[in-house]
C-alpha cells in the first residue's frame, strides 16, 4: 500500500474564502476507486529560529487565543511573499526581539498538515544574536523575551509547558542536532 500509485486527477485549485492572513483552496482528486475533496487552508511559509547564546535558547512570551494564555515560543512568523525565508526569518526575530541572527544553518522543514494546511514551516539555528539599536518592542505581538537552559526547555515541552508544534520542532532537532555533534 505505502508506494503504490494510483491513476489521479486533480482539479483546478479553487480559492473559496480569503483574509489578509490566509485563503481556503478547494481541490478535488478523483482516484480510479473514489474521489476526495481537499480543502487546504494556506497560511504562506513560517520561519522559525533557535537563538542561541551563552548555552541559552532565546524564547518570546506571547499570548495565544486557542490557550487563552500566554505561550513561551521561537521567535518568528509569517514570510512575506517577496523575501526569502532566511530575510523573512531574520525580520521577524528583530521585530519580535531587537536581535537580528546571523550566521543561520537550517535545522528542519515541516508541513503541519500534508492533507489540509499549507504552511511550510523552516526552522534554523543562529547562535550570533547581535543587538539592533534602537529596539522598541511591541507589547501587541511579545510580552516577554528570556533564555532557557535547553534542558528547562524540553522539560516545559515534556510537561505541557510548550505546546507550540514550531516550537516543540524546534527544540528537539536542536538537542538531536547537539546529541549528534557529541557523540562525534
């Protein structure tokens, strides 16, 4: 079952509601056996970032409606259309942080869903984090920054702490990341 392909044809895509943040993209596959309909909610591509310092992981405090809390967090966010995710990545840590990250080497991509959510997530990791001057943040978007040592972290993400998935990613490819470089 896991390699077999089967005849398919795909609809045109066809956007059936839209907001500046994202659209809904309706599909139709007909298989020879059955047809599906997808609907694909497209957020555009996120970034995200492991920030590094000092053996500490850079965290941001924001609040999130679906928790109605706040949720420590990677920086970063949504990449517009026109910028790569490394500047749309580096944009996003220096809004939400005032530290602009340098030097980035990639961890993972992901998809959060591979039937309903485009939302090509990319994570790296930079641990030259250099101040940009000036800095004002904005409440409306981060409450708080602070380093964690990595291991506090996983411990937040084991007890339900973290609950972020790009977060959560994160975090863990940087200890596998770590886990690797050590046993070298």
């Amino acid at each position: 079952m896991g390699d077999k392909k089967e005849a398919r044809v795909r609809s045109a895509p066809r956007t059936t509601y839209t907001t500046p943040f994202m659209d809904v993209i309706h599909s139709r596959v007909d298989f020879e056996t059955f047809v599906k309909d997808y609907y694909v909610v497209t957020f555009g591509q996120r970034g995200g970032l492991v920030g590094i310092r000092d053996g500490k992981v850079l965290l941001v405090r924001q609040y999130r409606f679906l928790i109605d809390g706040y949720s420590w967090e990677l920086p970063g966010g949504t990449i517009d259309k026109r910028e790569s995710v490394e500047a749309g990545l580096a944009r996003e840590c220096e809004e939400e942080t005032g530290l602009r990250p340098a030097d980035l080497r990639l961890l993972l991509v992901y998809y959060p869903g591979l039937d309903n959510v485009d939302n090509r997530t990319s994570i790296y990791l930079s641990e030259r984090l250099e101040p940009v001057k000036p800095f004002v943040g904005n409440p409306a978007e981060v409450s708080d920054m602070a380093w964690f040592g990595l291991g506090e972290c996983l411990r937040m993400v084991f007890s339900r702490g973290i609950l972020d998935a790009m977060t959560i990613a994160g975090l863990l490819a940087y200890q596998h990341l770590r886990t690797a470089n050590a046993a070298r």
